[in-house]
C-alpha cells in the first residue's frame, strides 16, 4: 500500500467515523511508514475532519456524525502526540472556552471546543453555567490565548458582555471569540468581542485568523 494511499485511508476513516482503533491503526501505520506528523495530520487527520464539516455544511452530515469523527481524529492525533513533540510543531494556541452564566446548553460549546482541539488548539473547557468572575479565575491560571463564550438563551447573552467587561477590568490581555445561536456579529460588534463564529467549522477559521495562522 502506497504512503498516500494510507493518508487517504486515515481521512476516509475519520470521516466514516469508524472506531477508534481503526483510526489509531492507521495512524501507526503512516508513522511505521515514516510519515512526519504534520503530514499525517495535514494530509490524513485534518483532511478528513474538513471533508465532514463541509458534508455537513452542506447538509449531508448531521451533529452527531461530526461528534463521532472529531472524537476519531483525536484518537489519531494521540498517536502522533510523541511525534509532535519530537518535531517541533506547538500547539496554534490555547482556548479557554465555558457557556455563560445561566446557560446550561453544552453541545454547541462542546462541539466547539472538540473541532478546536482536533484542529491543534489546546482547549481548557470550564463547561456549562460560567460566571464572570469564573472566566477571569480561568484566564489568570490558563493564561489563554483565546475566550470563548457561547450562549444559547437571549436571556443569558449579555453574559458575554458582563465577561468582556470583568476581563477587562482585571487588565487581562486575551482575544475573545462568542457565539451562540442567538448571538451576531452585530452583537458581537456591540460588545467589543474580537471575532464571532456562526458555527463550529467557522469557529476554528476565526480563531485560526484571530491568532494570524492560515487554515489549510
Ligand atoms: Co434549550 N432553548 N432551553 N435546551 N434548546 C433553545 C436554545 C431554544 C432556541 C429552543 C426554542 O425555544 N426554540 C430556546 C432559546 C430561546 C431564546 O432565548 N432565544 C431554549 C430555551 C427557551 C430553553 C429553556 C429556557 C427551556 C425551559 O426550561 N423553559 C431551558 C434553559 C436552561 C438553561 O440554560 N438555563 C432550556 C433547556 C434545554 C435543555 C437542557 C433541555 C437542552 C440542552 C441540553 C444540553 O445542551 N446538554 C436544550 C436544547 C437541546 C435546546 C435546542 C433544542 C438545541 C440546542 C443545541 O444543542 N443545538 C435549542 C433549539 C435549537 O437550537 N433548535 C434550544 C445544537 C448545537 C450544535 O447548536 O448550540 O446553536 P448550537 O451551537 C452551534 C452554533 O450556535 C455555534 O456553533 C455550534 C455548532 O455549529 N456556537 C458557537 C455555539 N457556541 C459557540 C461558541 C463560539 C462559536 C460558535 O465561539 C466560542
């Protein structure tokens, strides 16, 4: 079997979201082959993650199939997480990430957080019902390169606010991405956030343009 071919396959299995140890087989097989690890994820990994989150753009994918591949792209990158290490290749940042206050909806946040992570972010999830004073807590220890708030309720969006606002006031210097579905850029405007992702594909691009790195 060709190195490209074994590329090819890791996609394919990423995107049928076939079981974990399909996918961590492949995976070794490609380092066996002498693969590097931004191939791999490049051409293997990320490939098949992005050929899912255009299907389901496209309405040809739902949620719970993109859940199943980015937890099948994540059982590949441990694989290679040695061989990262060894090559160099650092995290593109870190994102600490929590729903707001009053607001227990996960699933958005969550897919958010699990895309983010599976496209090389490191991810600190605070959950459901964050805070203000939570977020701030998370920034002084996590020292993130990114916020992220999510909010699903119009009656718990100004929580995004109230966290620009109380991160601000602390003097702390981090990037802040929202969304949410009741949440807009006009919104996101209006609050001083610096980038808003309608959904979780265009999440990771906004974050991946808000830290200056193009997605391939
Ligand atoms: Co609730 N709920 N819910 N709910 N719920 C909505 C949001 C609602 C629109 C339903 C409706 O009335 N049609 C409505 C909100 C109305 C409004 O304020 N505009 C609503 C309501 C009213 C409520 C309660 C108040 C109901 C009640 O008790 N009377 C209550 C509130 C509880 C609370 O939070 N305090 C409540 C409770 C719940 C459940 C607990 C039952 C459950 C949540 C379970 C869970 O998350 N573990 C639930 C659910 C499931 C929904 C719906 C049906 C689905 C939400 C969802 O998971 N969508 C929802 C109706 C709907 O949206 N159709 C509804 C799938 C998810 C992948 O999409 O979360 O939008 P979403 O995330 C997207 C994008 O928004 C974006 O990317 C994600 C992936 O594409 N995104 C980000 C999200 N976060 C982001 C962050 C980013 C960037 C992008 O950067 C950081």
């Amino acid at each position: 079997m060709s190195a490209d071919s074994i590329l090819e396959q890791i996609a394919e299995s990423v995107v049928k979201a076939e079981a974990d140890e399909k996918v961590r087989e492949l995976t070794q097989k490609a380092v066996d082959e002498g693969r590097g690890a931004k191939e791999i994820i490049d051409g293997g990994l990320l490939l098949g993650l992005n050929r899912i989150g255009e299907m389901w753009g496209r309405g040809e994918a739902f949620i719970p199939e993109v859940i199943l591949s980015a937890q099948a792209m994540a059982a590949g990158m441990e694989v290679i997480r040695d061989l990262i290490v060894e090559s160099g290749i650092k995290p593109i940042g870190k994102v600490v990430i929590g729903t707001v206050k009053g607001d227990v909806h996960d699933i958005g946040k969550s897919l958010v957080a699990m895309m983010l992570r599976s496209s090389g972010f490191e991810v600190v999830d605070l959950g459901v019902d964050v805070a203000p004073e939570k977020f701030v807590e998370a920034v002084k220890e996590h020292k993130p390169d990114l916020l992220g708030m999510s909010a699903l309720l119009t009656t718990t969006m100004p929580g995004i606010e109230d966290t620009i606002k109380a991160v601000k006031q602390d003097g702390l210097h981090v990037l802040t991405l929202i969304g949410g579905a009741p949440v807009t850029q006009r919104y996101a405007d209006e609050v001083g956030a610096d980038g808003y992702a309608p959904d979780a594909a265009l999440a990771v691009a906004k974050a991946m343009s808000l830290m200056g790195v193009k997605a391939s």
